[in-house]
C-alpha cells in the first residue's frame, strides 16, 4: 500500500435531473480514475433529488435493497476503474425500516461494508424522521485495500463521539457524504456562520483524534416539491489533514471532481506529538453517557 492515497471527491448537483444523476456519477468516477485515484466518496443521497424537503409516503418508493441496483451498479464501475467507491442509498431494510445507508464497494464490485446513518436530523426542510431509522451498526470502520475506512454520513459530522468511536475502533481516515444547504430564509451573515460551524466541527475532529476527515457535498439549489424556495446546497466539499490543515476545498456553486493526496504515514507523526488519545482520562467521562448532568449528580 503507498503511503499517499488518492481521494477523489466528488461535488455534484443532484436535483433537476434526476434521470441524470447515476451518468454524472458515472462520468465523474471514470474522470476521477483517468487521475489515478483509489478511492472516491460521492454525495449523500447522490441517486435523485433531496426528497426530505416534505414528509410524503410516495417517496418510500424510491427505497432499495442493499445489496441492490445502486450497489450493483457502483460495483461495476469500481471494477471496472479498480478504484474503491463510497456511494450512498436510501435502503428498504423491511416493510417499515428504512435507512440512510452508506455503501462501500472494493476494486473487485464486492460490496466491502456499509454504514446505516446513526443521528438523524429533523428540522425545517430536513424531514428526515419520518423517512429513517436510525442506524444499528454502531461506529465500526469499514476495512477495504486502501484502509480502514471510518465512514458516517452528513449529520454525524457534528458529533464528536461519533468521530471519536470510529477513532479508537481503528479508522485512518473519517469520511462523511453530505446534503446540506442555507434555507432561504436565512441571510447573509447567517449563512457563513453555519458554513463555518460546519466547516470548523469537522477540522476539529481532524485534530483531535490525529485523523484526516473528507466530507463531500451536494451542490446547487433544489426546490421545494411545492414550488416554493427551499435548499441551496452550499457544496464546500473539502479533505483537511490531521492537524485540521486544509488540503482542498471547492467553491460553494461549481461541479467538481477533485483528486486530493492524502499522506497515510502523518496520522502517526501527528499523533506521537499530540497524544491526545494517550491522555484521555477514560475513568472520568461517565457522564458522557447522560442525556444531561444535573447539579444533583454532583
């Protein structure tokens, strides 16, 4: 295994063109190979639109099996680019159990692994309780021939136990495929601040588990299926180093596939000068474990 990966991200529209979005993905995996890259991580939910916006029983329909189609094709493409592929489903698991679903396929097509979305949001625009129940698998990494992948998916990013399970369980990298975007309600200076929480929580986690994190975005607005104004995904897709350096980031309204080198080896150096997981005082943090610590706990 070489001591830099090549991690291609790919930031792409996913609303109008529905019928479009499995042959935009498809271009930008075989772009992304021509490169030579080894792994590529697509957006959340990259199939269609963002369909949360609403609460509508019609769009279980668009639920799949995995294995199933979705798999299947990446699994095609990863075999025939010899490239690892992070993909994302929106999984019928049963009747009644859906989930938010993070693929992995292997250079072979083999389906190595997959993580079901544990925190799930429900906010304006973002219905996403009435579609997904919550992940079961807990925070495992996702071991493949570039590395252990510690994959989670779009609001996990703003977990910090989240990042730091997947650490301690032996990651070498976090990934996150995301949707989010500014309500249209919000103005200006809202909107860089939430661009910015999002951008600095995940270099946070970076550095305090010595990781590098990559978190690929949609990008472009999709309207509310009503008609009215809803999301514009503001892309800002990015891959940041071990110390929350910046390696790459795009723009917040362009397509882009970015082939971004990852140095494998830093994580070790980094982590011998900052040994933050060395010093963690595991006989302290019980409290983690509550939903909130009372004065009475004291």
């Amino acid at each position: 295994m070489n001591d830099m990966l090549r991690l291609a991200m790919v930031q792409c529209p996913c609303g109008d063109d529905a019928g479009g979005n499995p042959e935009r993905v498809a271009a930008a995996i075989h772009g992304a190979a021509a490169r030579g890259a080894d792994l590529v991580l697509l957006p959340e939910l990259h199939n269609g639109p963002y369909f949360c916006q609403t609460a509508d029983t019609e769009q279980f329909a668009l639920a799949e099996p995995v294995p199933g189609p979705t798999t299947e094709r990446l699994g095609r493409l990863a075999a025939s680019t010899s490239m690892v592929i992070i993909g994302s489903v929106f999984e019928r698991r049963m009747a009644g159990i859906y989930h938010n679903t993070a693929v992995v396929l292997e250079r072979s097509g083999n389906l190595a692994g997959c993580y079901r979305k544990m925190h799930i949001p429900d906010d304006p625009g973002y219905h996403e309780k009435f579609y997904f129940t919550p992940g079961d698998q807990g925070f495992r990494p996702i071991d493949t021939s570039v590395g252990r992948l510690g994959v989670m998916v779009c609001w996990d990013q703003w977990f910090p136990e989240a990042a730091r399970i997947m650490s301690l369980a032996g990651a070498e990298l976090l990934l996150y495929p995301t949707a989010i975007g500014y309500a249209p309600e919000d103005d200006e200076a809202e909107q860089g601040r939430q661009l910015n929480s999002w951008v600095t929580i995940q270099r946070a986690h970076a550095i305090a588990n010595g990781l590098p994190v990559a978190a690929c975005n949609r990008v472009g607005h999709e309207a509310h299926p009503g008609g009215h104004t809803r999301i514009e995904f503001w892309g800002n897709s990015f891959v940041c180093g071990p110390q929350g350096d910046m390696l790459w980031r795009a723009d917040g309204s362009n397509a882009v596939t970015e082939v971004v080198e990852v140095d494998r080896c830093r994580s070790e150096r980094v982590r011998s000068l900052w040994p933050f997981l060395r010093d963690r005082r595991v006989d302290a943090y019980a409290e983690v474990l509550q939903r909130v610590v009372d004065e009475h706990d004291y």
